[in-house]
DNA sequence: AAAATAGGTGACTAAATAGTCACATGTCAA
DNA sequence: TTGACATGTGACTATTTAGTCACCTATTTT
C-alpha cells in the first residue's frame, strides 16, 4: 500500500502530473496530455492508473470524458507516518536553532 | 536531485535499512547484512550506494570496517518543499475539523 | 446514421533496476 | 607474514517498468 505510493512518487513525469491536478483539478486525459507533449496519450494513460491504483488520484467519468482529481491522502499518511520519524527530530532541532538565534539577537 | 531521492526511498529494502540506521546509527555493512538475511552482502551493498548517492546515508571508514549513518536532511527537504504542498492543506483541514468537532462538544 | 471525439485494451520493444557471483583489495591479529 | 576478516569491482542474468502501437468501444454532434 505504502509501497504503492512511493513508487508512484519515485517518476518525474507522475509527480508533474500530480503539480497539473494541484493546479487544476478535475481534468480530463487530454487536458494532461496537452501538458506533456513528449508522451503520447497511452504513455500519460499508463501513468495515470499507477497514479489511481496508489489512491493518490480518483476519477469521475462525464460522458465522454473522465475527470482526474488529485487525492492527497495518501501523500499526507506517509509525511505523517513515515516521514515524519526521520524529518521531525531534524526539523524541530532545527525550530530549535532557529529559536536560539532569535532569541540572542534580540 | 529530489529525482534520486524519492527513487531511493521507493525500494522497501532501502526503507529498511533507514530503519535499521534509524534504529542505531553507525552501523557496518556486516551488521545491516546480518538484519537481511534474504539478500546477499553484494545486494545490501548496492541499496547502501543509491542511499550514498541520493545523499540519504553517510559513511565513515574506520580501519577495515565502514561506518554507515542516516543523513534525514533529504527526507525533511522533500517533505518540506513538496510534500507539505500537498499535504497540508489537508492536514490543516483536518485539524481545523479536529477543532470544530471538539467546540461542539464543549 | 455517419463522422468526429474521448478514452480503453493487449501485445510488444527498450530501458532501468534488482540481485548474484568470481575475483580483488585493504586491514588487523596472532 | 600468514590467515582471517571487511569491503570493493566488473560482468552478468532476471525482473520490472516505461513507452509505443494497432485496434477497439462508447459518446457526442451533425
């Protein structure tokens, strides 16, 4: 599951798709193919079931077309499970430093 | 860069030998082979290499034996610059929720 | 109904990655 | 200085993944 979710992350071109849905939500396959002019439709479409089977984007047909929207879920699970074990302690040291040096330019 | 990263951290075993320097850092290859006896030394050693090379993992040589330590700056890096992006809004909402649903109770 | 549009399937090739092995180097301890 | 120990290298195979294509179905539009 996790595992999913990294390996979806792990290519370039899905995680430029995933900033296309951030910025517009619900577009269809053409729409995201227009944005990768190096891919063609099938290359995009492959992407995109990874993207789906790893939960970090839904679909919705309408007629002809099928929506794509970007779910975040998952993405927030593993910063909050996973991530969050190795960032925090480096993040809040950090907090930390930050705090010290304000404290002794004021 | 950040390419190296997330494609290190989409290898289960590679999440586990995090793990295992998470656990106690500054372990030789000897020791994080003997926590993989599925793989042979030749296998750990090269998950360690892209670990090295995404910058995840740092080493040390001491006389014949190589010290390997959890760099988690990449991992808070990310998390900071492109997870938080999507994570966040949600989490926010969420907390926010969180909020709202402990007001009604009170 | 015919043509145009939007998306889907299965098979196929090419490239990247995981994993292994024979062999080689450097280090320590007796 | 010999033998055991710890790690490194280059070549190789097998598996996975990316990408493409010919062909297909479903939905408009005219």
């Amino acid at each position: 599951m996790t595992q999913d979710v990294f390996k979806a992350l792990a290519d370039e071109t899905r995680r430029a798709l995933l900033d296309a849905l951030f910025a517009s939500d619900g577009q269809t396959l053409s729409q995201l193919c227009a944005r990768h002019p190096d891919l063609t439709r099938f290359g995009v479409m492959k992407h995109l079931d990874v993207l789906e089977a790893a939960g970090l984007v839904t679909t919705v047909r309408d007629g002809r077309s099928k929506l794509h929207f970007l779910n975040p879920v998952p993405i927030a699970e593993i910063a909050n499970r996973w991530i969050a074990k190795y960032a925090e302690p480096f993040t809040t040291a950090m907090v930390g430093l930050k705090a010290d040096l304000e404290k002794e330019q004021s």
